[in-house]
C-alpha cells in the first residue's frame, strides 16, 4: 500500500479539503508567528514531519498498547526522553497522557486512590480530602479536584507571584491528599519555591507533584543551578509535561511521571466488572489515537537534546528582549521577571490605561494575546515562531498603547477579559 500521506485525492476529497482550509480563514494566525497563545510551531519541516507523523498513526488506537507494539515501544521511548530530563529517578515510571489537564486530573485522582487505599475508607468524616495548591496553580488541578469532589484548597501567592512556602505547608492537614506547584506557574511564568514544601511533604508521607507542563522542555536548558525544579528536589513525588506545548508536537500529547510504579499504580484503572472481561487504561480516555505518540516520538528523533536546548535557547531570547521592550514603554510594566518564556503584562496606572483595550487593538492588527485576571493583565507566551516578529510586535504595541490611552473606556464591547479557555 501507498503511503497514505502521499495518496492523491479524488476530486470530491479534495473539494472537501478546500472547504476545511476555507473554514480556518477567521482562526488566529499562529503559523505566522501572530499569536502568543494556544499553539507553537517550531518550523516548517519539523511540523510538516509532526504532522505527517500524526497521520500515519492516527487511526490506530493506543488503548491497547499490546496490540500495536509500536506505540508502546515510541511511548517508552518519549517518555525515556523526558524523564532524564526531569532528572527521574531510577525507579520512574509514567505514561503519555492528552495533555496537561489530563495529567493533572489524573494526579489528582491518583493521589485520592492513594490516600483511600492507604485508610482503608472511602472518606474523611463529615470532611473532604484537600489538595493544598498556590492560587496560581493551574485551574485544571481545580477541575480535577471538583471532578472527585475533594477541596482545592488555595494559598495566596506571594507578592512576588511565587507559592508561600509557609502558608502552603500551614494549610496542609491531616486530610491533605497532595500538594502541588508549578515550574513555572502559567499567569505570571515564575517557577515556584519547592524545597521547604518538599521536605514537608516528604516528612508527612504527602505526594507532591510539580506541574512543569509549560517548563518541563524549557528549564532543562534554562535553569541556572540554583533553581530547583524537578525530581531534584527531595520529596516530588510526580511532575507533568506537556509535548505539544515547548516539545512543539501535535495536540494531544502530554507526559505524567512518578516516582516509582507504587505511586503510578493509583492513577491506572481496571475492571472485570462488566460482560466484557478484563478492561484496563493508563488514563482517563479509552479509544485514543496514536497520532500525538507518533508525533511526540517523531520531534524527539528530530530534535534530540541539543536541538531542544537551541529551540529553548532560542525562545528564551525572544521572551528577554519582548519584556526589555516592555520595561521601556512608560504606561505598561512586566508583572514579574519571567523564568521562562511566559510574560505577564500590567498596567502601570490601571485608572489611565485598559490592559484590555491594549489587547484589543493588538487583535485589530492580527495578533493574538491572553488576557486574564486578577490581575488585568495581558499574557504572551513566548516560543521560537517570534523570532522574526518582535520589532513589528513591539512597534504594534507600542501603537496599541497610543490608542487605548486616548480611548474612551468601555467602547466597543467594553473591557472585559478574553477567556483562556472557553467552551
Ligand atoms: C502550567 C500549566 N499546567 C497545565 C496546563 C494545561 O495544559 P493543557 O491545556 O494542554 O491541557 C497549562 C496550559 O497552559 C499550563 O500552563
């Protein structure tokens, strides 16, 4: 048989794929290097060879690694990949997951099994479980918590937008099922503070997982030493890693790691429970394609170590000279220092200047920025397509910045928040 990337398509196929390419008009122009949120791309032959990848697997179904030793065998091999990145231990085992949400409700499912496994019963007293998480934690660790009913019990951040190490370890109980940080965290891209809590957690038998879905393939190159963000520091039980995120794969591929199968084991599920025998899954899909572990495995040969460290290099550099530019523009200020590639954008004088409106001019001119709260700011997540961008970027916003000054507040639809994420 052909290979089906390179079939020829009928007339009617091909009348189709025109409609879809029709379809993607309105779509934000991420390819281009106009969006600073939602997508990455790396460059064209990497994701034409991603994408093609994808395809050639993507009817396969990786429920049943047995029956496609393939995947079973790219699935170790990506997650080999990442785990010496995360610098795991000997003992580490994970699976491939959808992605980032998908990794953390399931480690907040896991560490529920575990904590009930461990008490032999199915609840606390007249109280819930909690999960002890920084207000900037990902709201997918909040889905996961209200998906099985148990607390997200938040901690305010410091006023440096890290985890407050005491707070955090001040708000654990006898009920705390896991605590849980970020490396970095998503709205204001620093990494949070892991050590204390480490040594906490550890010394009260507490699985702690460190949510590195946006640095897990950026801090390895980054990180000066004195950062700790991985399975470094004692007492991280678990860490997530998203591919499809700074591994500039398709959608749909993300990593969860564990310290041992111990701690996996909890998150995996089995039932003969039905009329159709022995049933088990990795995570929480069943059918899933092969198409994002094809992918996945398909970036990692192409770009390896050294050309991970480049990509990460690359986009770090364009991350530092977008926030130099916004030190110099008088109306706006860098939220933090970034540790990586993200940066949060405020303004200076919320009462004088709209962030919001900011950002709606910026769409006028056919970029893509994330707004988000509190507080109003503006989000920009840095990769290497903006290499080539940044002095139109900035001249852009630097324009924006004009107009929204002069701009009556609440024109046009008023300045409220673009949403992250929507259904
Ligand atoms: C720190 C962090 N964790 C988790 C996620 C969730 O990942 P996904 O949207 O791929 O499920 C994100 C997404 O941006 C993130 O930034």
């Amino acid at each position: 048989m052909s290979n089906p990337a390179e079939a020829p398509f009928s007339a009617a196929a091909q009348a189709i794929l025109n409609d879809l390419e029709q379809h993607r008009e309105k779509d934000i122009r991420w390819r281009d290097g106009k969006a600073f949120s939602l997508t990455y791309c790396a460059s064209d032959d990497a994701r034409n060879l991603s994408e093609t990848a994808y395809r050639m697997f993507s009817h396969e179904n990786a429920l049943n690694v047995a029956a496609f030793p393939s995947l079973k065998k790219m699935q170790q091999e990506v997650l080999d990949f990442v785990m010496q990145l995360l610098e795991a231990p000997p003992t580490g085992a994970g699976f491939m997951t959808s992605g980032g949400t998908e990794s953390l409700v399931l480690v907040v499912y896991g560490a529920l099994q575990r904590a009930i496994a461990l008490r032999g019963t199915e609840r606390p007293q007249n109280q819930r479980f909690n999960v002890v998480l920084p207000s900037s934690a990902h709201a997918a660790l909040e889905k996961g918590c209200t998906y099985f009913n148990v607390e997200a019990r938040r901690v305010p951040v410091r006023a440096d937008w890290r985890a407050d190490e005491e707070a955090m370890i001040a708000a654990c109980d006898d009920n705390t099922i896991l605590v849980a940080c970020s490396a970095p965290q998503y709205p204001q891209g620093v990494v949070d503070p892991l050590e204390r809590i480490g040594a906490e957690t550890l010394r009260r038998g507490i699985p702690f997982h460190v949510d590195a879905c946006m640095g897990g393939m950026l801090l390895p190159f980054l990180a000066p030493s004195n950062v700790p963000w991985n399975f470094s520091v004692p007492g991280v039980t678990s860490m997530s890693v998203d591919l499809h995120k700074y591994g500039y794969t398709a959608k749909g591929s993300g990593v969860i790691v564990y310290a041992n199968k111990e701690l996996r084991q909890h998150q995996t599920f089995f039932t003969n429970n039905w009329l159709g025998g022995m049933y088990g899954s990795s995570g929480i899909l069943g059918t899933k394609s092969g198409g994002p572990i094809a992918s996945s495995w398909a970036m990692v040969q192409y770009f390896g170590v050294e050309g991970y460290r480049n990509l990460a290099l690359t986009a770090r550099k364009v991350a530092l000279q977008i926030a130099r530019h916004i030190d110099a523009i008088p109306e706006l200020q860098m939220r933090a220092e970034p540790d990586t590639t993200l940066l949060c954008i405020g303004a200076r004088n919320p009462e004088s200047l709209s962030i919001f409106a900011v950002a709606r001019e910026l769409r006028g001119n056919g970029w893509y920025v994330d707004e988000q709260t509190p507080p109003d700011s503006m989000h920009l997540t840095v990769n290497v397509v903006h290499e080539n961008r940044v002095d139109e970027f900035v001249a852009d916003l630097v324009a924006a910045v004009k107009k929204a000054v002069n701009a009556e507040p609440n024109k046009d639809g008023g300045s409220a928040p673009l949403p992250y994420g929507s259904v």
